[in-house]
C-alpha cells in the first residue's frame, strides 16, 4: 500500500475534530496482513450463511457520506441499531449490485 499506486493520505476536513470531540474511534487493518487465512475463512463463512446458521441484517437507518461516519458511529452506540451499520461514502456505489 505504499507503493506508487498505493494508498495516498485524504484531507477530510473536520471528521478529526469531529470524532475526537465525541471520543470515538476510527480503526481498521491491512487483510494483506491476513492474506493465508482469507480463503478458509471465508469458506467457513459462505457454509454457514448457505445453511441458514448466519443471518446477515443491515440497519434500515441510511448514512451517506464521511460527514455522516461520527452520527453512525453513535447510533451504533445508543444500542438503537438492528443490523449492521453502514456509512456508505459514495453515493454512485450504493446503487451498484453486489456480486456475491
């Protein structure tokens, strides 16, 4: 990621200070790091929502854009969410199918 094609630094003016003044978190990681273990998991994943043992449920509440990531980090902390949260930062991409 830090090569010439890489992951290169956005200026997201005022989601620090945004987030920082409701003590929330941003965090994540590089899958590159667990890349030997994607495939089994994902498999074990795919065998139980194929079998009905995992439901997957999105939240009916619609976040769109970066501005909007510290109002859906505390929804998904006043317990209120029902499903997963999700912050979609563009817009264009919310109406394209997933190919699962």
């Amino acid at each position: 990621y830090q090569g010439e094609g890489g992951w290169k630094p956005q200026n997201y003016t005022g989601l620090c200070e945004k987030i920082l003044a409701k003590s929330q978190t941003v965090a994540g990681f590089f899958l590159v790091q667990y890349a030997h273990l994607w495939q089994d998991h994902l498999d074990k994943l795919f065998d139980l929502y194929a079998s009905g043992k995992l439901k997957v449920s999105l939240d009916p509440k619609k976040f769109v854009g970066v501005s909007s990531v510290p109002d859906a980090v505390e929804y998904l902390h006043s317990g209120k969410s029902i499903g997963k949260v999700v912050v979609c930062i563009d817009p264009s991409y919310a109406r394209t199918a997933a190919k699962l």
